[in-house]
C-alpha cells in the first residue's frame, strides 16, 4: 500500500513537472517573438514619450507644470535610457533644492537616486538622499525615501557579495524595509513587497511566496511592478531551489521587460546563466548579447558589470562546444572519405556499364528543360497577348465612341457658328471663338472615356495600387467596397504608367497638364508607396484581371 501511494505521488509530480516544462517553453516562444520586435517595440516608446513633449510644444508652462512635465518624463525614461531619466529628473532637484517645498524636492531627489544607484553612483545617491529632511516630508514621501534608501543598500550588497561589508548592507535594507512597512498601507504595493522580501530574508519563503503571488494577480502584465514582482518570486523560488518555477517567474519577468520596453533589466541575464548550465549555449548567447544591448542603451554600469562576470563563461563554453563539434565534423569528414573512395571505385565501374544510357538521360533532361522553358515563355507571350488584345478591343471601341461623339459635337459647333456669322452677331460669334468650354468639355469627355475604358480593362486597378501604398495614404473606394467609376488626376498617371507610358512629356500631353505637375504628381506618389524604388515597376505590374 505504501509502495502505491508512492509511486502515485511520483507520477503526480511527473505529470506537474511536464506540465511546467510545457507551460516554460511557450513563454520561451512568447519571449523570443518580442524580442524579435526589439525594435518595433523601441520605436514605439520613443513615439510616446515624443507624444507627450509635442504636446507641450510652443506652451508656456508653469513652474508647476514643468514640474509635473519632468516628473512625467522621468517616469518614461526611468527604466528606458538613463541619460534621459537623469536630464528631466535633475532640472526639478535644482529648481527645487532651495525652494523650500519638503516634499516636492524629497519626490524629485528619491527619483534620481534611484537612477543614480542603478548606474553604480553609490556614493553620489547617497549624498543626496542625506539631503532630504525625513522629518518634514509626509508619510507618501517617507515610504518612497525608506525604499530607495533599501535598494540603494541592496545594489551595495551585490557589489559586495563575498566580502565582510555583505551582511553589513543587508542589515541596513531590512532596517528600511521594517520603517516602510510600519507606515505603508497594509493593502499597498509597498507594504506587500517589502513585507514579502523582509520575511524571506528572516527565513520564511513560503509565506514570502504567497504573498507576493497573490498580490501578482492584480497586477497588469507589462507594467514595471509586474516585473519587479515576479523577478523576486524567481528569486524566492531559486532560495528553495524549485529551478522550473524560478525560470517561469524569470520567463514572465522577462517578457514583461521586452513588452513595455523596460531597458534596465535583470531576468535576461538570469536567464542566460539558467541555460548555459543547463549546455544550451546557444541561446544562453543569444540572450546575453541581447542583455548586454539593453543594458548599453539604458547605460547601466551595474548591469554591464553583471553580464561582462557571465560573458567570459558563456564564450569559453561556446567555444569548447564549437571545438567538439568541429573535432566530430574532422572524424565524419574523414570516414565520409573513406566510403566516398570505396563508392568511387563502384560509381566508376557502373558508369562504364550505362554510359550511354546515362548520356541518352541527360540529353531528355535538357530538352525537357528546354520545353518547359519555351512553354512557359509562350504561355507569358499568350498572357501578353491576350491583354493586348484586350486593351485594343476596349480602346478601339471607346476611340471610335469618342470619335463619332467629338465629330459630332463640331458638326454642331460649325453648324452654330456659321449661323451667326450669316446672321453677322459678330459679338456673339467672337464670344464663341473665344470661350475654352467647348475645349474643356472635350477634355472631360475624354477623362471620362479613358477612366472608364482603363478600368473596364483593370477592373481591380485601385484596390491593387492601394496595396503598393501606406494605409494612411490609400485611395479612398465607394462605401461598398466596389471600384470608382472616375479616376483622380494621381490615379490616371499611375493608369499611364500601367499602359508603360512613362515619359512626362507625353503624359502631360495626353492629360493637358504641365511637365512640372506631373513630375510633382509622381514625387509624391513615391513618397506615399511602401517600397518607393520599385513602385512604379509594381505598378506596372498590375494584372488585367
């Protein structure tokens, strides 16, 4: 019975197991797709924050609501480029380190140390947090000063892991954590964090771990707390050595960071060291150069210091692995020279054997090449034609309807005008003489024949152009989704171009436009195309149906 239950209760955690592993490598997927995206997701951001100063552009602001305008961008750059963070957040410190305003200057000053112990300037952050007056700052400030002072004392700790000075520091950030705990609302992001990483550091990491994953499920994916949050469960679960459960945390911190384009960053490079000991060299690699660009745009020396200890290990295993794979690429060469002697001597003896066969193959090979060659040259030349005669039957018949109708209309015009000069209305038959309308009706009849004969022909022409074209620049069809019945002056040039009509001179004439219009017609539709060297090729491109 007991030899049962344990073997039940192994299967059990088998089956968790596989499930995790499953669960790990979707979330892998998930992080490599973002990552892909890097700079889609980069280019994003930088829209953003570009967003919010154009918004402000050409206003006069405030001493207030530039205050409030640096703190905003602080708050976008704080863990995306640190150069930024530092110029915004600096402007409100030196405006507000005399002004007596406690707790604007306490807000202002706990932000830049943070940026600043991130980038390593300890002693710097340090300094300036001493001149805060914790005791006239209010208690949302004092829980954001204790907090800083805590991660200041934690960067310390790493930078002094393996000396006496180590204990030292972590003493000190419990210290703070207890302070912010003691004020912070019990239900607040504050309280629960600092509660959580207290506890774990006294010994209780379950308790730590409940906490902190029932807290996960009201934050929102993609923000920095969610990160933050379930980088420390990875680092809980790593204290207990639960290795599936540290590296989802890490996965879902990670994903998080790449998500919301979150450059100052921890859990790539956990994750790199995770898989080169595991022997994944390939990816681990793969991360960690992408940690050491994160951590280079952001411009953090602690993170570059975190990744340059992992490098030297990640590359010498690259290397060892690459040196194994190419001694077994030596031996295969080798024993794959062997054989091909041995099949030599065989191919050799059986080529004497069907020479000619094998000659008689070849020459069959190459005519059939040669057919299909000429086949689907003539099916090309049949294609062509079929088009050409197409475009012949459409626009020999408009030619004539358009014939017929402009005879017409100076049969009529001719008639009208020797009419008044035998009725000697000279004024009347100057004015005549004179006005352009007959001309510009011409016009029009003939723009509207050739609209209608070229997408009688190209029945799909502007809904194939609108694929050439960015969304936001894209010609606008009926609400129906059906093809105008009228071309624009834009869409006719590009009809022109389909009928390989390219010269300006010539399209000018056709249209009764100047070279210099269609010239800047053309320029423009460039600019408006998504691949402005081949656009007008593409266009040319265009199938009849």
């Amino acid at each position: 019975m007991i030899r049962q239950c344990i073997i039940l209760i192994l299967m059990v955690l088998t089956t968790e197991s596989r499930a995790q592993q499953a669960s790990n490598r979707q979330l892998y997927q998930t992080l490599d797709s973002l990552i892909e995206h890097y700079d889609q997701l980069t280019a994003d951001k930088e829209r953003r924050v570009a967003a919010i100063k154009e918004g402000v552009k050409g206003i006069t602001l405030t001493a207030e609501q530039q205050y409030d305008l640096n703190q905003r961008l602080y708050d976008e750059y704080v863990a995306y480029k640190f150069d930024s963070a530092f110029y915004y957040i600096d402007k409100n410190v030196k405006a507000l380190r005399k002004s007596g305003n406690h707790n604007r200057f306490a807000a202002s000053a706990v932000r830049m140390a943070h940026i600043l112990a991130v980038t390593g300037l300890f002693d710097r952050a340090r300094r300036l947090l001493d001149e805060v007056a914790v005791d006239s700052i209010n208690d949302q400030q004092k829980i954001a000063f204790y907090n800083q002072q805590s991660e200041l004392n934690l960067y310390r700790s790493e930078m002094a892991q393996n000396t006496e000075y180590f204990y030292d520091y972590i003493q000190r950030v419990q210290y703070y954590r207890q302070l912010v705990i003691q004020i912070a609302p019990k239900d607040s992001y504050d309280y629960i964090f600092n509660q959580a990483t207290y506890i774990c550091e006294a010994g209780d990491t379950n308790k730590a771990i409940q906490m902190l994953e029932d807290y996960l499920l009201k934050l929102e994916e993609g923000t920095r707390a969610y990160s933050i949050v379930t980088s420390t469960l990875a680092f809980f679960y790593q204290t207990k050595e639960m290795h599936q459960q540290q590296e989802r945390y890490l996965l879902l911190s990670a994903i998080s960071d790449e998500r919301c384009a979150i450059r100052e960053n921890n859990s790539l490079r956990i994750l790199s060291e995770i898989l080169m000991n595991r022997g994944n060299n390939d990816d681990a690699y793969r991360y960690l150069l992408q940690a050491i660009s994160e951590a280079r745009f952001y411009g953090s020396r602690i993170r570059m210091m975190q990744v340059g200890r992992m490098a030297p290990q990640i590359l010498q295993l690259y290397d060892a692995e690459r040196t194994q794979t190419q001694q077994r690429t030596n031996l295969l060469l080798a024993i794959i020279s062997f054989i091909s002697l041995v099949l030599a001597g065989i191919i050799v003896y059986t080529l004497r054997l069907y020479h000619k066969k094998h000659a008689a193959g070849l020459q069959i090979i190459e005519m059939n090449k040669i057919l299909a060659k000429h086949t689907e040259e003539i099916e090309t030349v049949n294609t062509q034609m079929k088009e050409a005669n197409r475009i012949k039957e459409e626009y020999i018949g408009r030619f004539l309807e358009l014939s017929s109708m402009l005879l017409s209309n100076t049969e009529q015009r001719m008639k009208q005008l020797n009419r008044l000069a035998r009725e000697r209305k000279l004024e009347e038959l100057y004015a005549e003489l004179k006005t352009m309308e007959p001309v510009n009706t011409g016009i029009r009849t003939f723009h509207s024949h050739f609209d209608t004969a070229f997408l009688n022909i190209y029945p799909h022409f502007i809904s194939e152009v609108n694929k050439l074209l960015t969304p936001e620049n894209q010609f606008i069809t009926d609400n129906d989704g059906a093809t105008a019945k009228r071309l624009t002056t834009e869409l006719r040039i590009l009809a022109l171009i389909r009928l390989d009509i390219t010269d300006n001179q010539e399209i000018a004439d056709i249209l009764r436009s100047s070279i210099t219009t269609i010239y800047t017609y053309r320029s423009k539709l460039k600019a408006k195309a998504l691949n402005k060297e081949t656009f007008e090729d593409d266009v040319r491109k265009i199938a009849t149906y």
